[in-house]
C-alpha cells in the first residue's frame, strides 16, 4: 500500500506542474481552463489574505465588513469567490426589464461585468492559488 500512495503522490505532483503551465497557457480559451483549474481542486494554498486582484476590485474586498465577508482563520476558495461574483454581477436585461440568460439558463453579465470577472480568474490562473487563509 505504501507504495501505491506514493505513486499517487509522484502523480499528482506532475499533474500539478503541467496543470499550472496549461492553465496559463493564454492560446487555450480561458472559460476550458477555467472549468478545468476548478475541476482539478488543484493549486497553492496561502497564509493571510490574497491581493493579486486588489487593483481590480479594491484592496477591502476580502475583509470581515468587506464584499466578500471573512471570518478570521477562514478558508477561502478562489473558485467560490468567481462564482459569488458572478452571482453578484451587473446583468443584461431586455426591454421589459426581465434578465437575459444564455443557453443554460445562467444570467449574461454586462460586457464590463464580464471584463472583470475574466481579469479575476487569469489573475487566480497565473498565480496558479486554490485557497487562502484569511488572517488579519
């Protein structure tokens, strides 16, 4: 058994370093890298807080009174921070008012929306992170 779980581990650890080098891989589109970084639950975990993207959506984002509330000590999952944002994003809406939702179901975001949101996830991509620890 010892040495299946250390082939397991020599695996993973190579799956990890072609992973990062594919998910930044900018001639792939970025929605297949996406899903497949979030599929993986692969990446670096970080002590305190993360600020790779404090230029795009302001230093106080994550904070225990900020957008994305935290909780000292708390986990935060890069993956679940895109998609709240998502969630939160400005939609397009018709005539009517109603939103407009694209082939399955899920709202279209603004062009600018959709702008900041990619820039957060080639951001999460390039740092290659999963998670981080919020620590203030």
């Amino acid at each position: 058994m010892r040495e299946l779980v250390q082939e397991l581990l020599d695996n993973q650890t190579s799956v990890e370093v072609d992973l990062r080098k594919w998910v930044q891989d900018k001639s792939v589109p970025l929605a297949e890298r996406w899903e497949v970084f979030k599929m993986s639950g692969l990446g670096e975990t970080g002590d305190w807080c993360y600020h790779g993207f404090d230029a795009i959506i302001g230093e106080d984002y994550f904070s225990y009174d900020g957008e994305y509330h935290c909780e000292r000590y708390q986990t935060v999952c890069m993956p679940e921070v895109v998609e709240r944002a998502e969630e939160d994003a400005d939609c397009l809406r018709d005539e009517n008012g109603e939103y407009l939702t694209d082939e399955d179901g899920y709202y279209i975001p603004t062009d600018e929306e959709k702008e900041k949101l990619d820039v957060m996830k080639e951001q999460i991509l390039s740092d290659f992170i999963r998670s981080f620890k919020y620590d203030w």
